[in-house]
C-alpha cells in the first residue's frame, strides 16, 4: 500500500503526486491556503443526484397528499446521503493525500452514493430499502478502508482513533440491515436508534485523540455543498415553472412563485454566506455542533426546492392539495432554514439585540406568509430580501458608528 522508496513531503500540507502511494499521514490544521481539491468538488456534485431524487420523490408524496409519510421517508434517506457526506469530508480534511489509492477508494464512494440514488424511489414508493443499503454498504466499506489505512500509518492515540472509527463504522452497516430484513413498522425505529449510533461514533473514537481537520477547509466544504444544494433547488423549480408553462401557459399564476422563490433563494445564499465562520471552529465541541447541525441546513435549503415544485403543481392544478398546503411546503422549510442558520452562524457574529432578531422575527413572518393564499410564496420572498436589506442597514450603522468612535478617541 505505501513505497517506502518515496520521498516524505515537505511538510504535512504539501500536495502529493497522484501518480504514488503514500503513506496516509495526518495532515496539519494550520497549513495556509488549503483548499477544496477538484476530487471533492466531483464527490459533491455526484452526491447531489441523490438529493435530486429525494427531492423529487418528495414532490410527489406531498402533491399527493401524503405530506407526514413522504417527510418522514425524505428525512431517512437525506440522514444517510449526508451522513456518508460528512463522514468522507471530515476524513479527507485530515488525511487527504490526493494518491492514486486515496482517489481510487473515494471513486469507489461516489459509485456507491450513484446506486443509493438508483433505490431512492423504491424507498419512497414501496419501502423497499435494498438498493440504498447496498449502495450504503459500498460507501462505508470504502470509508472504513481509508480508516484502516490511516491507522497502519498511525500511532499510538492517533492509530486506535482510527481504529475506532473504522470498527464503528462497520458495526452501524450491521445495524442498517435491519431497514432491509424487518417489518415496516419497525423501520423507523431502526433509524431512531441507527442515526443516533452512527452521530456517537465520532464521539467516542475521538474522546483521546482529535482528528487534524482544518477549519477553514471544513468551512470552506460546508460552504460550497450549501452552494450546490442552492442550486438544485433554483434547477429543479426551474425545471417545474418550464413544464408548467409548457402544458398550461398559465404565466399570471407562475410568476408570482418564480419571482418568490428566486428571492428566498438569493436570500438564502446571502444569509448563510454574511459571516465566515472558520474562526468559530475552534474545537471538536464547536464543530461537532455545527456539522451536524447542518443536516437541518441542508435538508431544509433542499425542500425549499421541492415546496417550490409543489406551488407550481397546485397553482396549475395538477394536484388536489389545497393552496396552505402548497404554501407551506415553501415556507416552513424556509422558516426552518433561517432559524438553523441563526442558530449556527449568525448568532455568533451579530451584536445588539435588533441585529439578534433579524432571522428569528424573519422565520415568525414567513410562516404568517403561509396564509397569504395565492401571494404567499411571492410575499416570503419580499419577506426574506427584507431580512437581508435590514441586516446590511443594522451592519452599516454599526461599522458607522465604530468608526465615528474610532475617530472620536482618535481626535481625544
């Protein structure tokens, strides 16, 4: 697996020739200017064919009326995409090598996300989970293998980490067998318990020695995953409104949830992108926080794409729901969007309780935006623009009022 014949880098972020195997060596938190590499771009945009399908499933159940079984079902299978998501993201911001190994094996995890979307509508449709548990099993054999060669190239602490890590994650494969072998109503159970096995692995394999990821790269990571998941929501309501007015040409009741859910999106990206949160990434605690918060950022950005969809096939009539319904699969997923950006992000960079209030009183309006008929996804999206508008206003006036400070003291 590794040549022992190959030069040792320079220092523990030197980029390594693809064309050799390397030692999996732990990379270091403070190198400068670590990046995304274009292989985990390529990871990202595969797994987003997965949440496509979620998404598109999703649209379906609750156009159909079957909201409470069709979230449930999105919400299982989005914890398993973004799960082996943040379990590769998290590895390679400490241990990427960029060998020809490494790629192989991360080649091997993306093939197994592309079946996982191949089972995705038979999930939703008929309960049967064995094409997303194979592709499940393929990803997290490829994981535990990069977990066992970075242990054959550890030590001590560092080497039963690893170890940990690589034993955990083969014992939760066992344990999602049960979505396959069991009745229905065990299943959801299965993925109570499941999920919160998988959430403590990290816990314990880390409890004596800390993974060397990079705070700025792990940003960096969660940022541009946001990013594409952004835009597969603005692609698939695209794709909605087109075929809509393809069929109907109905433009008058269209326009209102384009131009409304290209606000919320905008304001979406505006809102998460306001602050850089590298700087709150301090420690495992901090950042165990904020990554797995993230499956309700991520989760939510990508229903919003679905709730979109959903407006667009009520306001045409293609289904039966009724008009709160379909305004409310855009903006609690919204709402929810908010808050959890509020929570995780912005909280920690806003100063004086009106620049505190922004999001949360922005989340409370747009569930009121939920009654507003035909006008609601329009009226969210002026909603969402106007939390952004305030926000940059209260900024402005604080830096302002900084500065006249600065100035004051400066002229004392």
């Amino acid at each position: 697996m590794t040549s022992s014949s190959a030069p040792a880098p320079a220092s523990p972020g030197a980029p390594q020739s693809p064309g050799l195997l390397r030692r999996l060596t732990s990379r270091g938190r403070d190198e400068a200017h670590r990046v995304s590499s274009p292989l985990e771009l390529f990871f990202d945009l595969c797994f987003v064919v997965a949440i496509a399908q979620a998404g598109v499933q999703l649209v379906h159940a609750v156009a159909e009326g079957h909201a409470g079984g069709g979230i449930l079902n999105y919400a299982m299978l989005f914890f398993a995409i973004w799960w082996a998501w943040m379990n590769f993201t998290w590895f390679a911001s400490a241990y990427d090598n960029d060998d020809a190994l490494y790629r192989v094996v991360t080649l091997v995890q993306i093939a197994g996300v592309l079946v996982l979307a191949a089972g995705v509508s038979r999930a939703f449709q008929h309960h049967d989970y064995l094409a997303v548990w194979l592709g499940y099993l393929i990803m997290r054999l490829a994981m535990a293998a990069q977990w066992l060669r970075a242990a054959r190239a550890a030590t001590g602490t560092e080497r039963t980490m690893a170890l940990r890590y690589a034993c955990g994650v083969l014992l939760c494969q066992v344990g999602w067998t049960g979505l396959v072998v069991l009745p229905g109503p065990a299943r959801p159970w299965v993925f109570l318990v499941m999920a919160i096995a998988e959430m403590c692995v990290p816990l314990y394999a880390e409890k004596d020695s800390t993974t060397a990821w990079h705070p700025h790269h792990i940003a960096e990571r969660y940022g541009l995953f946001t990013i594409i998941v952004l835009g597969e929501t603005i692609s698939a309501a695209t794709v909605a409104v087109k075929s809509a007015v393809d069929e109907h040409s109905a433009l008058g009741e269209l326009l209102p949830i384009a131009a409304g859910g290209l606000l919320i999106v905008f304001s979406a990206w505006w809102i998460y992108f306001v602050v850089p949160i590298h700087g709150h990434l301090r420690s495992n605690g901090q950042a165990f926080l904020w990554g797995y918060g993230h499956y309700l950022i991520f989760a939510s950005a990508a229903a919003i794409g679905a709730g979109l969809e959903v407006a667009v096939e009520q306001a045409v009539g293609r289904t039966h729901i009724s008009t709160l319904a379909a305004s409310a699969a855009v903006t609690l997923p919204t709402a929810l969007y908010l808050l959890t950006v509020w929570a995780l992000h912005s909280r920690h960079f806003k100063v004086g309780i009106a620049q505190q209030l922004v999001l949360p009183v922005t989340a409370l309006l747009m569930i009121c935006c939920t009654f507003l008929g035909h006008w609601a996804v329009f009226a969210a999206g002026l909603v969402s623009a106007a939390a952004v508008a305030t926000g940059v206003t209260l900024t402005a006036r604080m830096a302002g009022r900084e500065r006249a400070a600065s100035a004051g003291a400066s002229a004392d």
